[in-house]
C-alpha cells in the first residue's frame, strides 16, 4: 500500500509545473541580509587576500590586478575598449 502513495506522489511530482519546481528548490537556498553580509565580507576579504602582495606563490588560482585603460562610448563604429593586463 505504501508503495502505490509513493508512486502516486512521484508521478504528481513529475506533472507539476517546471517554474513551481524550481521556486520549491530555490527556497530552500535563500539567504536573509546577515549571511549574505557574511558571503560579502568573506568574499571581499578572500579577493584582498589574493591580492595582496603577501599571497603565496603556491596559492591555486591566481588573480592579477588589471587596469581599465577606456571604456566603450558607443561612437563611431568600434565597439571596443582598452584593457592593460
């Protein structure tokens, strides 16, 4: 008996609807204002870290600061910018 509500219940499962399935999978990953404060200051730190002329030449990914050296303005027919790597 336990089978056949089981089943029952993974075939309406697989008749829902796909944007209600992802908003049900969704929910359960949000974040209220204090972890994503947390995530922010983590991440901030983690990027200065790298950065920084004290990071270990051993680390495994690499970051190098870059310069913008001009941004597109959308005249003339280039629609390229600059970049100083």
């Amino acid at each position: 008996m336990f089978s056949v509500h089981l089943l029952a219940y993974y075939f309406s499962k697989l008749k829902e609807d796909p944007t209600k399935k992802v908003d049900r999978f969704l929910y359960s990953m949000r974040l209220n204002d204090d972890q994503l404060r947390d995530v922010s200051a983590r991440l901030l730190q983690e990027m200065q870290d790298v950065l920084s002329s004290q990071s270990s030449a051993a680390e495994s990914i690499k970051m190098l600061p870059t310069h913008v050296c001009s941004t597109p303005d959308g005249s003339g027919d280039t629609r390229e910018g600059r970049a100083l790597v």
